[in-house]
C-alpha cells in the first residue's frame, strides 16, 4: 500500500521547541496561573511559582542523597501533588524518572529490575534487606546507607523545607536531544509491561505538535486524571509552565468531582470516561435538543469546557456522536507508548470516527497485511530498554519505525482510521475472519449493553460477554436486541450468543486495563467456562445459511477475582 503521510519532509522537519530544558533550566516566575489538586478531600492550589520553587527544593534534597543527572528514579504512586513536585525535580537534576504502576510489583524487584537508585512509594518502606540507593563515591554522600525505598509523603516536606533555598544544587548542562528523559511502560494488558527510554527530542516533538494544534494558553485550565505514571500526563504539567496556562490533577474516582469545582477547558481523558458522562446525563433525562444537552454536559463538566480529547482506546460512535452533536468538540486521536501520538483530531481538522491527519512529524505507511508501521523525526526510541527475548525485534523495524499491530486505512482527504488489531481479529471454525471491534461497537449501542468483548476464535460462531448497564439486565430483552442487531450486520458477523457477566468490567476487578481498555485476555479467562456452556448448549454452525437462528442469552456463573483499586 502507498505511504501516507503529512506536512513537509522529514528531513526538512524544524526543530521542535525546547520544552524540556525550559522546565529544567529556567525559574518559573508565573504567579497568575495555578496547579490544583486534591488534598484530604478539598482542593488546593499553588501558584505555577510555588510548583517550580518546591520542585527546586525537592531537587536540592534529592541531590544532598546523591542523585544525579542520568540516574533512574521510580515513583509507585497513585497521582498526588507530591508525584509532580518529585518528577519535576528529576527534570532540573537531569534524572530519569520511571512511573511505575502502584501494587502491582513488589519495590526491591522494581529496583533490581529498573537499575533505580531511589523508589519512592505510597507509606513507610518495608524492612527488609535488599537493594541499596547507588551514590557517586566521588561526592559527598551523607545517605549512603538510607533506604533505597522511600516514602512519597516525605517531597511533601521537602518542597516547603526554605533551608533547601540556601543550597540549591549546581548548575548543569542543558539536555542533549537524544538524552534519556523518562522511563515508560506499556500497560501490560497483554503480558509482561515492557520498558522503554523515551527521549528528549521525542517529548519536545509531540508538545511542540500538540501546542501549534490546540494553542493551550492564558485562560485554559486542564484536567489531569489518568495516572501520571503515563508519560503524556505529565505533558500538561510541563505546557503550563512553559506555556503559561492552569492545570489541575485528580484522579479517575474524583474526576467529574473535581472538574466541577475547577471548571477546566480541557479535559484528558478515556472513551469510558466519556461513557460514563453520557450515561449520566442520559440517567437523569435526556435533553431534548442539542443547546439543552450541551448545557447537561458543560454542568457534569464544570462548565467552561472548550474541547475534550480522546485516546488510548477506539471511542465508539454514538459516544462521539453524543458530544459533538450539541457543540462540546470531543476529538479522537492515536499513538502508543512506542510512538507516542501519531494523528490526532483537532480545531480546523476533524472527521467523525477517524482519528485524525498524521502529525507533521510522522509518517505512516501499511505493510502487506495491512499493519499500520509508523516513523518519523524524533522517534520515543529505537527498541525496548526491558523486554521478554525478541520483543524489540517483533515491534521495532531496522528502519526505525514501529510496527503497531493496528489495522487501518487513510481516505481520500488523509484522514487515518483505525479498524481494530491483529490481534483482534478472530478465525471461525468455517475459516471466516472477522475483526471484532467492529462487531463490539455496534453491540454497545443496544439497550442495557455498558461493553463487551466478541469470542470465537475456532468457534462455529461468534459469542459475546456482556458488561450490563445494571444488575437488572433481561436476557429475553437483550436477546431480542441483539437478533435485530444481526439483520444489519454481514452473516460472518452475526452473534449467536451472549453471556451476561454479573458485573460490570471495570480497572478493579481487571478487565479493563489503566486507560480503560478491554483486558481481552483476562475476560475470556474469567468467562471460558460459560462460553464452553453456550456453546455446548447451543448448536450453531454460521456458514452462511443460518438466516433466522436464534440468540441464546445466559447468566454468567464466572467472576473475576477482585484486586485493590489503584488509586
């Protein structure tokens, strides 16, 4: 397939703007605009001049326990203010910061695995011999023997200690573009997380690209509640200290809370996220016309929203729909942890259902099983910095391009649409492939349906596991649906079983991941034995002459095994 792409050449692509090394080298003076977050229940504010001035004294302390430029510190933490003020200070002493997901790992295996010289966690750090914080022999090292494991409440002390004013560290060179910033993970929801060192360049590119799209500034406020630990979180952090505008960090349990008392313009979040706004407004009457539901949403929202950005996960239609229609923009884009963002919807730029024109800065093209590969100026890296054997080989070309493992296509006008994953494709028992995505959006349009993932990988026909919208569902009801829903799609697409799971999938209890994405792997685990049972107890073979079977709706006997809430 032809290579797509936009803007200028590569080659001829302009220095991004140096974002980086104005957070790291430069004081910030702004005592207009505010970071606020939450603190015992309320909401504070500190003055993007009180940010940076405890992020210097956290950095003077940091320094004083022997950490330098280029050494990896993890924080394990679900997102606080004390999160921000210690990445922050990694930045201006030139260290690496590695987020790591909160509860999942034990810290001396964090440690080992990561090569950290501090981790810094939620409470007090466990006893226990292990891993000690590596120090520069060369220096004076007053904490060789602390632990390498270290509460995040300490930063908290740190930034208002004013003693730390009296011996800021030395002065430092600026950061080479091809400079190790950050470490990254992927979420892990199809195994093992892999590690990735994300470079200078490559944040400086994608702030530079998402700041000439959407031009954040005076007056903007916005809303941070996916984890941190996300490089690209904490991007909005760092474009309002150089861009001067507000930000405000919550949480996913106290987003739509904490936007209401903050009255953002711009919110970050996940399609579920915006599911779930939609779900309320509809759950207390739906407004008759788009001016009545653009007043319902701007009121879940704070009321001063300008636009609402999507990722990390396909948004569906009628969700899109919901929000563009009554003139709050929602704008869908895409990129992974190895690339960062790719395309992107935006003022001046928008299709419905794509994601958006390819950045200036990338470039796009299809292999010959139409896998969407993607290169560009400033790549996050070239290969995994933490992976099982021949991962890097798998996802990085010799080219230095990633290959996604997305199935898509551009129209005619360069919009780039993404219709699923390799992996998302599933094979019947009578060899007919089909990509489910497509099939699991238009079933979460049917009444009672709040998700859903489509089985039948050597099956005789596709199966679903329904997410309910309520602990009432009717399996009579919702096989009715569905039967009707099968005279619209393609006979290879049809769905001829649904299992109802008991409650809803959710980032708790696993089958979502972090950004909300189906944890597809885990839902078919949890529910094997009821599929096995419909198909046991249901007779079926699609092959295209099965016109008028019907649709056998059960109760999920499975559950999944609760786990602590992240956050």
């Amino acid at each position: 397939m032809a290579e797509h792409s936009a803007g200028p050449p590569l080659d001829a692509a302009a220095p991004a703007a140096d974002a980086v090394n104005t957070v790291a080298l430069t004081q910030c003076q702004d005592t207009v605009h505010r970071i606020r977050f939450r603190d015992d229940g309320g909401v504070r504010s500190l003055t993007l001049a009180e940010l940076d001035r405890g992020a210097a004294r956290v950095a003077a302390r940091l320094y004083g326990t022997g950490v330098r430029a280029g050494d990896r510190v993890g924080i394990m933490s679900r997102n606080r203010i004390e999160w921000v003020l210690l990445d922050l200070a990694c930045v201006k002493l030139g260290a690496v910061v590695a987020g790591v997901e909160p509860g999942r790992y034990p810290p001396q295996q964090v440690i080992a695995d990561l090569g950290l010289v501090l981790l810094f966690a939620e409470g007090p750090p466990a006893r226990e011999d292990g891993p000690r914080a590596v120090h520069d022999p060369a220096v004076h090292d007053p904490a060789a023997h602390e632990p390498a494991v270290r509460d995040l409440a300490e930063v908290g002390g740190w930034a208002e200690d004013a003693e730390a004013d009296l011996a800021p560290p030395p002065s430092r060179a600026a950061y080479d573009p091809a400079d190790v910033f950050a470490v990254k993970q992927t979420s892990g929801s199809t195994g093992t997380p892999k590690g990735i060192e994300a470079t200078v360049a490559s944040v400086n590119r994608s702030m530079a690209a998402v700041q000439e799209m959407f031009g954040h500034r005076d007056g903007d406020n916005l809303l941070v509640f996916l984890p941190v630990r996300f490089l690209q979180q904490r991007y909005w952090i760092y474009s309002a200290l150089v861009n001067g505008h507000d930000v405000t960090l919550a949480d996913r349990h106290t987003a739509c809370e904490t936007a209401r008392a903050t009255a953002p313009t711009v919110v970050m979040g996940v399609p579920g996220f915006y599911e779930q706004v939609k779900a309320r407004v509809e759950a207390a009457g739906a407004p008759a016309g788009p001016e009545a539901r653009r007043a319902a949403v701007q009121a879940e929202l704070g009321g001063a929203v300008r636009y609402l950005w999507t990722g990390s996960a396909p948004a569906g239609r009628a969700v899109l729909e919901f929000f563009n229609d009554c003139g709050v923009p929602l704008y869908e884009g895409y990129g992974l942890n190895e690339t960062c963002i790719v395309a992107k919807n935006h003022p001046g730029a928008f299709r419905l259902g794509s994601v958006g024109r390819v950045l200036p800065h990338k470039r796009i093209r299809f292999d010959r099983d139409g896998v969407l590969i993607v290169g560009g100026a400033d790549p996050v890296n070239t290969r995994y910095t933490w992976s099982a054997p021949g991962a890097s080989e798998r996802t990085f070309l010799p080219t230095g391009e990633v290959r996604t493992f997305d199935l898509g296509h551009v129209d005619e006008d360069g919009f780039l649409y993404i219709d699923g994953r390799v992996d998302d494709i599933v094979t019947l028992s009578g060899a007919l492939n089909i990509l489910v995505p497509l099939v699991e959006e238009r079933l979460r349009e049917l009444p009672g349906v709040h998700d859903c993932a489509v089985f039948g990988d050597g099956r005789p026909y596709l199966a679903a596991v329904v997410s309910p919208t309520g602990a009432d569902a009717d399996p009579e009801v919702l096989a009715q649906a569905i039967d009707r829903l099968n005279t619209e799609l393609r006979y290879e697409q049809r769905i001829y079983a649904a299992v109802v799971a008991g409650e809803q999938f959710s980032v708790d209890n696993g089958l979502l991941n972090a950004q909300f994405k189906l944890v597809r792997a885990e839902i078919g685990r949890v529910f094997a034995d009821d599929l096995e049972l419909v198909y046991r107890k249901h007779s079926v073979y699609n092959d295209g002459t099965t016109e008028g079977a019907s649709v056998l709706v059960t109760a999920a006997a499975g559950r999944p095994r609760s786990r602590q809430s992240e956050e």
